[in-house]
C-alpha cells in the first residue's frame, strides 16, 4: 500500500506522543510552522499508558496558548490512530493540509518577514 | 517547598507591554518542583512573548535565564553583568525571589510571572496542597503531626468544631477536616488521651500578627560585620 499524503508536511519522529512538550509545539510555531499536528496511538493503547493522554492535554495547552496570542488554535490538533492505519494517516495528513491553506500562513511568519 | 501557580499570560502581557528589553527569570528550586516557574516555563513564557510581539509587530527581545535560587544574594548576582542590557524582568520565583530581584537591581523594574500560593507538597504530579503557614511556633507535636492551623478552615485549636461532618470540613465536603484527621492520627499512634487535653491560647505575635518576621542566628553571622 503506498499512500500519498501531502508533501508539505514534515514528519518528526519521536518514541512516543508523550515525548511531546509544550515547548516543542511553541518553538515550531515561533519558528514558522503554519501548523502542528501530533498523531499518537489509539487512547488506552500507550505502550507507556498515558503518553498519549499527555500529549492529548499538551496539545489542548498549545492551542489555549495560541488562541490568546491571536495565532488560532485551530493550527494545532492531536490524532489518534493504531499503528496498522496507514489510510487513516493520510486522511489525517489531508484534513489538517487543507484546514491549514484555508487558515493562511502562520501570521508570525508574516510579521517576521515584514520585521526584516 | 513554597508552591505557585502560573499566571495568565494575558497578565504577563499587559505587565511588559511598554517595554522592549525583556529578561525572564525562572528559579530552580521550589517553583521548579511545582512546574510553575523552572527552566521549563520561562522557554514557553519566552516563547509566547516573543510570538505576541512580533504578531503585534512591536520588536521585543526576550532573553530567558534561569538561576539556581532567588532568594539568596549570591545567585542574584549571577545577572548583575547582563541586567542593564534590559529595561523589565519577569520573574518566575516566588514572590521572596521577585521582591529580593527588585530590592537588588534598582533600575530595572521586576515582575512577578506566578501567582505564590502556599507552603505546602506535592501530593501527585499536578496536585499541590497546603500544609503549613509558617505561625511561628509549631503546634504539630501536640496534634499527631497535622496542622490545624495551615489545614482547618478556622485554625481551630481545641476541634474539631460542629461543622465536621463525617471526615468533611463545613466549607466543602471535598475539604477533609483537619481535627478528624488529627483524632484519628492521635488514635493510631494511641495517644488519645492527648486529645483531651486543652490547649492554651496561641501566641499570634509569632505570626503576621506581629509584623513583618526575622530570624536571627547570631551563631551564623559574620562577625566581623559587628565592628
Ligand atoms: S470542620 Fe474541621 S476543618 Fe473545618 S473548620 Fe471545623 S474543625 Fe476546622
């Protein structure tokens, strides 16, 4: 099964969604990201029982954190999947590409580019 | 350890909004514990400043640091040689480092970035509760090793009063009584007798009551500041 999913997305991967801080998120953002979005296992299924659940609450943080500074929280989403749905990444992938083009860029990104 | 919380950051906003040359300043010790005011929390306040900002289109530089304590002189000193390069701190400390910042630097303005809340532990990851405020004259070897002063809603010495209502506080059944837990504590460690013995009124002037507190060790201080 070879899937495609749009190709401006850039996968980072990390042992577990529960390795995903805050701080993470943010710093994708300041550094331009138009949006973020953290796909982890299906909840209950964390083979460290709650990374995911963490990451879930991480996640909501950010996007709290993001509608305050007028940068929409709507950039930022969780996924859940189980490790064999390779067409539920895609969809995924497509949801959070086209809710993204319809947002626009980042606005810092534009700021910044003003700034310079 | 001393627990906080953390402020809103719409809070932190409108504090440093005039400036341009910011510094936050976390702590390690007690509101690192608490997950309000470490190395952590000054990256993600740093870090949404700086987004505020630049989204505002206003040029701000924030620099983040954080020091081993604030309450001692020589960590404050730390920052001595980079202070004059900004014109605000926001500290990350508890209100003891924020006010020591302040007295120390007295041509930067410092501002708090938590809320300080209690004395008290950190019963699970994320759960914080009171124990102990610091009255001056612990009571807790007459009380099975529990606080009626930091933990009953009335400070109640002789309790519990009528309000306790199986195990609960009056103010909320979610509140344990604190004189439950002492009669029970009393009980297991079979010292009920000392229950029945009433204590005397409670000297407040060792609390708030009597002013701002100092604690003098003359054995530890320099003597050769006397001269
Ligand atoms: S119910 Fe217990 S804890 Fe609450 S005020 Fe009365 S004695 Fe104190």
């Amino acid at each position: 099964m070879r899937l495609q999913y749009p190709s401006n997305i850039q996968i980072i991967l990390v042992p577990c969604t529960g390795k995903v801080d805050v701080i993470h998120m943010l710093h994708a953002f300041e550094k331009g990201a138009d949006g973020v979005y953290v796909v982890g296992c299906m909840e209950g299924d964390c083979h460290f029982n709650s990374g995911n659940l963490r990451a879930r609450k991480r996640v909501e943080q950010v996007r709290k954190i993001l509608d305050t500074i007028n940068i929409g929280g709507e950039r930022v989403q969780m996924y859940n999947l189980s490790s064999s749905e390779g067409l539920r990444f895609t969809q995924f992938a497509i949801e959070m590409n086209e809710r993204i083009l319809k947002l626009g860029p980042n606005p810092i990104k534009r700021a910044a580019d003003k700034a310079a | 350890m001393i627990v906080a919380d953390r402020k809103p950051v719409e809070e932190i906003i409108e504090e440093v909004k005039d400036h341009d040359k910011i510094l936050i300043l976390g702590c390690n010790e007690c509101v690192t514990v608490c997950e309000a005011g470490g190395k952590k929390e000054v990256a993600v306040l740093a870090s949404v400043l700086r987004m505020h900002f630049l989204n505002q289109g206003q040029t701000v530089r924030i620099d983040e640091r954080t020091l081993q304590r604030q309450c001692d002189h020589e960590y404050l000193e730390e920052v001595r040689d980079i202070i004059d390069q900004y014109n605000a701190v926001v500290s990350l400390a508890c209100g003891v480092g924020v006010q020591f910042m302040a007295e120390k630097y007295h041509a930067t303005p410092v501002y708090p970035g938590v809320n300080t809340v209690f004395m008290g532990v950190t019963e699970e990851r994320g759960l914080w509760t009171e124990r102990c405020q610091g009255c001056g004259e612990c009571i807790l070897a007459r009380t099975g090793g529990i606080c009626p002063i930091s933990r009953c809603a009335k400070r109640v010495l002789n309790g519990p009063c009528g309000g306790s209502t199986k195990g609960s506080c009056e103010i909320h059944k979610d509140v344990v009584c604190a004189w439950q837990l002492i009669v029970e504590r009393l009980k297991a460690l079979d010292r009920f007798d000392d229950y029945e013995k009433l204590s005397a009124l409670k000297d407040w002037s060792t609390d708030r009551a009597g002013g701002p507190r100092k604690v003098v060790r003359e054995d530890l201080q320099d003597e050769s500041k006397d001269t």
